[in-house]
C-alpha cells in the first residue's frame, strides 16, 4: 500500500492525516492544538507539527501542507522569527490595507496587479504595519513566509531552500496572480526593501525530500487545499463555514475585482480560486450558546422552536471587524430587540445571520463567474448544527450538498502528496453525501441587507 500524508496546518490545530495515496481512504490520523490569539509565535506550530505526525511521517512515501493563509512569518539571518507572526484574522493593519491600495494607484489598479484589493488579511499589509510601528524588527527581516511555508521547510531534509505554490503566494499582496510570479517591487513597497521570498513550485512537482527521502509537495493554503481535498470542479460552490467564513469556485480565467468583494486567488491545480470571506463565522453561534448559557445542540433546538425572521430580529454579526464587506472596524448590531424577544429569537437570529453573511458571499462568487451554481456544498465544523443545516438551504434559497465531516485541507494537501509521488492527480470519491433542501425565506435576507446597507 502507498500511503501519503497530508497537513492541515490551520488557525488553531495540525492535523494529521494518513491516507491510501490509490483511493484516498484515511488509514490514520493525528491532531495537536495551536496557542489561541491572532498573533503567534510560529515556532509553535512546529511543535504541534512534530506531534500531529509523529509515527505517521515516518510511515508516508510523500508528504505536503496546507495552511492558514496570508499570515506573516518574518524571519531573520539566522531563520529566526523576528517577531510573533501577525495571523490572517489580526487587524491592526487595516490602515495599511488602505495605504498601499492608494499608492498602488486605486482598488481597480490594486486588482489588477495582484488579483484582489488589499485588505487586513493580506501579508503586504502587515508587512507595512511592521515597517511602520516596529522599524526595528523590520530592519532585521531577511525573509518572508507564509505559515504552511514554514512547516514545509520544518519537514523538509536541513538545508532546503523555502517553497509555496501560487495558490498561497497568490494571497500575499506581493505576487501577480494572472501571470503566476512574484513582484519584488510591491514587496518593496510594503516594507521598504526587497527581502527573501521562497521559491514559488507547480503544483505536480517534488518540492524537497523530508530528511528521510519522503518527497515533499509545495502544499497550499487551506481555501485552495480543500478545494482539493472534495474535487472541486467549475460550477460548484463550496461554503465552509469554520474560524472564517468562505464561498469559492473554480475558474479557468483569472478575476480582478476592483469592488474587494472577490478576491482573485489561484488554486492548487493550475487555475483559479475566486472567494470571497467573511472574518465571523462559526464564532457567531460559539458567541450565542455562551451568552444564553447552552451547548450548541441546545442554541439549534432553541433557533429551530422560532418562526423565520426571528419575530422581527436581526443580526449584523460583525463582532470582530469584517473582511466581505471590508469593514475592519465594525462591531455586531442586534436590531428589532424589544420586550417580546424570546430566547428563541435570540438564537434563531444568530444561525439567520449567520447563514445570510454566507449567502452574501455565495451571490459576490456566483456573480463573478457569470455561472450558476452546479452544486453548492457546505463543510465545516457550524455543520454540525441541525439549525444551520435545515435553515441554510432556506436562507440561501437553493440546496445545498452536505459531504461527510472530514478533514478536506488535510485530505487535498494528501491527494497533492499523491500527485508529486505518482505524476498524476487520484481521483478519490467522497462518501455519500446528503442533499438538503427547505422552502425559500427571502424575507430573512431582506431583512438583513436592510441593516447591513443602513
């Protein structure tokens, strides 16, 4: 048996997965948590890496990583970070977001250049938060990476060069997506000099051998991984709802929206991955079952017991700022609150609000691309809910594809392992899956894009 492993190096755990590289099936698997918190020292993720696949790594014949993206691991002379890496969801960089998007010459111009308009998340942008807040640690920087490029090179035999792919670079702010290469001089921009960017790899290729001979694939970010991992083909939209909220599909073309709403990224196979990401997502329920004093089969019990619409509340669930609509500043906004407002209102709003922030992002998508929807598939861990999957094809109005729960970044940066091993992307089936289906409630969404455009 050929077996492959593939890592899921994501914003609060390594996991593990051991998996037949000739139909996918997951013959083991491993997990170990990251600190919490938006800005981390990256040498953790190591640590957790070292644990995850210890016994596995040992038994892979090729290996590769998906990681969080856009998170900046600024490094110096000696590989050391110079400083706790600023992760995707750390805001304090909005404002450099904005300063680079007018010294680029305008959102459209900014687009154009990288596939995407800067916001908080992108690594350029934290880039010119360090040059301008700590000069010091700026000036020791030597080299940049990307997270799931720093767990790379950790696997990786000692000596080997830094590697990404341009699925990851494409979310740096620093690399020109359509033409699939680095632009030294936006990097230039950001912190003021040009400093070492790793080597940008095909996604077929054998990037490094682990120091036991193992070869090593360039890996990808997560969006880009998991899209992967379920097979991804043009015309599905794949939801996942976890730390952050995504809809994305798979282009043959690139896509440069001066808007912001989509962001042009590449995929992990050759083409592109336009998205577009909410900043809150599941945290939106976490924030509800705690504030009600419930678990979360309790918090869907709860919303299921209430009418559509909530009885008149509505939720803006912007707590942590927002990055689809940019707005990194904005808090959460309950509006229609009054002495009726029952528990179960409360709690049917969250999942409402949710699941329209979601469809929002689904329609930015759908519109980019000029196609319908094939297919809409929800993953993540809010699936879990009963609420959010007997009212997601309500709220979204469509049906919606629910896979078996799996580890897809994990699993798409195995079937990439497979792929550099063998010189052919596998084919791997997912399990049965479940449609769901309800009837339309346009009212929520109308609703909601009352209080989001007030």
């Amino acid at each position: 048996m050929t077996l492959v492993l593939g890592v899921d190096s994501s914003t609060q755990s390594t996991k593990a997965l051991l998996v037949d590289a000739d139909d996918g099936t997951v013959v083991d698997s491993r997990t170990a948590p990251h600190p919490a918190g938006t800005e981390v020292d990256p040498r953790a993720w190591l640590t957790a890496f070292d644990t995850a696949t210890a016994g596995l790594l040992e038994r892979a014949d090729a290996v590769a990583v998906g990681g969080q993206q856009h998170g900046m691991v600024a490094l110096d002379e000696a590989g050391e970070p110079v400083r706790d890496a600023l992760l995707w969801n750390d805001t304090r960089s909005a404002g450099a977001a904005r300063d680079l998007i007018g010294e680029m010459g305008g959102p459209q111009a900014c687009a154009d250049a990288i596939g995407s308009v800067m916001v908080a998340s992108f690594t350029a942008s934290k880039l010119r938060w360090l040059r301008d807040h700590e000069p010091e640690n700026a000036a020791r920087v030597a080299e940049v990476l990307l997270p799931h490029d720093y767990v790379s090179r950790h696997l990786s035999a000692p000596g080997t060069p830094a590697f990404t792919d341009r699925g990851d670079a494409s979310g740096t702010g620093y690399f020109a997506t359509a033409a699939g290469e680095w632009r030294p001089d936006l990097l230039e921009l950001a912190l003021g000099r040009v400093v070492g960017l790793p080597t940008v790899v095909a996604p077929d290729a054998v990037a490094a051998h682990t120091a036991g001979g193992a070869p090593v694939a360039a890996g990808s970010g997560d969006n880009a991984a998991a899209a992967l991992g379920m097979g991804l083909e043009a015309g599905d939209v794949l939801v996942s709802i976890g730390t952050s909220g995504v809809a994305s599909t798979i282009s043959a073309v690139p896509v440069a929206d001066g808007s912001g709403a989509i962001t042009g990224f590449a995929d992990a196979a050759g083409g592109f991955l336009p998205m577009a990401t909410t900043i809150n997502a599941a945290q939106i329920l976490d924030l509800q079952a705690r504030w009600l004093g419930v678990d979360h089969d309790e918090l869907a019990a709860l919303a299921l017991a209430a009418p559509a619409g909530s009885n008149g509340l509505t939720l803006l669930p912007y707590y942590g700022g927002e990055r689809t609509p940019n707005r990194p500043d904005a808090t959460g906004t309950w509006v229609g609150l009054t002495p009726r407002t029952t528990r179960e209102d409360l709690a049917r709003a969250a999942v409402e609000a949710l699941l329209c922030s979601l469809a929002d992002a689904v329609d930015l998508v759908v519109g980019a691309t000029g196609q319908e929807p094939r297919r809409i598939l929800m993953v993540g861990g809010a699936t879990r809910s009963a609420a959010v999957r007997a009212l997601a094809p309500a709220v979204l109005g469509r049906p919606v594809v629910l896979p078996p729960a799996g580890e897809y970044v994990a699993r798409g940066a195995a079937r990439q392992a497979a792929w550099a091993l063998t010189g052919r992307l596998p084919d791997w089936e997912l399990a049965a899956t479940e449609t769901l289906t309800a009837d339309p409630t346009p009212v929520v969404r109308t609703a909601y894009a009352a209080v989001r455009d007030a």
